[in-house]
C-alpha cells in the first residue's frame, strides 16, 4: 500500500518536473541532495567532487524536464543516476591521470636526454680542448689512428717514420688526454673515450 502510494506521489511530482514546476524541483532537490551528495561521497572519497556530481545531475534534470521518463521510484532514480556519474567521473579521473603520467614520462625523458646532450657536447668541448694541448705531430698521429682508423704501420708508412716513433707518440698523446680530463667525471670521459678514442 505505502509504495503503490509511494509510486503515485513520484507520478505526481514527475508530471509537475515535466510541466516545469520550479516548487516542486526545489522540494525534490532540498530533499535529495543532502543524501546523494553523502552517497557519491562514498564513490568518490571527494566532498567536492560528490557535490559536483549532484548538481550536475539535477541540472541536468531540470534541463530535460520535459523527456524524463522513470520507470522505477524517483528516489531509485537519481540514485542510480548518481552512482553511473561518480562512474564516469572516475572513469575520467583515471584518464587524466594517464595523460598525466605519460606528460610526466616524456618530460623525464626529454630532460634527461636534455642532460645528457648538455654533458656530452660539454665533454666533446673538452676534448677537444684536450687534443689541442698536444704538439702538431702528436696530434696528427692521434688524429689518423683515432678518426681515420689507420693501423700504426699505415700511419708510419704515410708518415715516412718508424712504427716504434707511432708507438711513442700515440702514447704521449694517450697520457696528455688522460690528465687533462681527470677531472671531468671520470666515468662519462670513459665511456666518451670509448668513442673518441677508440677504446
């Protein structure tokens, strides 16, 4: 008996919504809200967010007033309503923060490739640097064995000397490097030895 009557006061309040009966929104709206705004809550573990979704509910109950067609209890309805909007808010939230986490991500990977094209045009600097504090014939031997890959004996024939003179200069050339670049973190110069001088 009490939800036949139920039923018959949500047809009421249903036909007044249709016809834009702006008391009756208001009496489902003071009504309502307090307890939906609690359950989306419990979706959402956001009080701003709950509040947002039950406004924008009854916003939009009112804006399509005059389609409403609920079949259930009117309470069943904004209910329902409201859980398949914290749904969608969710689903939303859990979208931008994929967004987010992949911004993040390129960004870490533009700044450390960033970095480390700071750090090796810094090193290539001072390398090159290093090459310039070795004597003229030093470095021309440096230059054919490391840049042109010549074998020390293409390097002595080419040069009209003896291998064992390739030998030593290589080495002088080697050891001047090495010191002028102590200091310039140690394990990045090893690593850009690696491919500047071939090693």
């Amino acid at each position: 008996m009490l939800t036949q009557l139920n039923m018959q006061s949500d047809n009421v309040t249903l036909n007044l919504l249709q016809q834009g009966n702006e008391e009756t929104f208001e009496n489902v709206f003071k009504q309502h809200f307090n307890s939906l705004h609690a359950y989306a809550f419990t979706i959402l573990k956001d009080a701003v967010a709950a509040e947002e979704v039950v406004q924008s509910l009854f916003l939009k109950l009112w804006e399509k007033k005059e389609n409403l067609d609920i079949h259930t209890s009117l309470k069943s309805y904004l209910y329902r309503a409201t859980y398949n909007d914290c749904m969608n808010t969710i689903k939303h939230w859990q979208v931008k923060q994929r967004h987010q986490d992949h911004i993040t991500y390129v960004n870490d990977f533009a700044y450390e490739h960033t970095a480390n094209q700071l750090q090796e045009n810094e090193l290539k600097k001072e390398l090159q640097k290093a090459m310039n504090l070795l004597p003229e014939k030093c470095r021309t031997i440096f230059q054919m064995s490391r840049f042109e890959e010549l074998k020390y004996q293409e390097i002595a024939d080419r040069l009209e000397i003896s291998i064992k003179t390739v030998e030593n200069q290589m080495g002088k050339a080697l050891k001047i490097m090495r010191t002028a670049l102590a200091d310039y973190l140690p394990l990045m110069v090893y690593c850009l030895l690696s491919l500047f001088l071939g090693q």
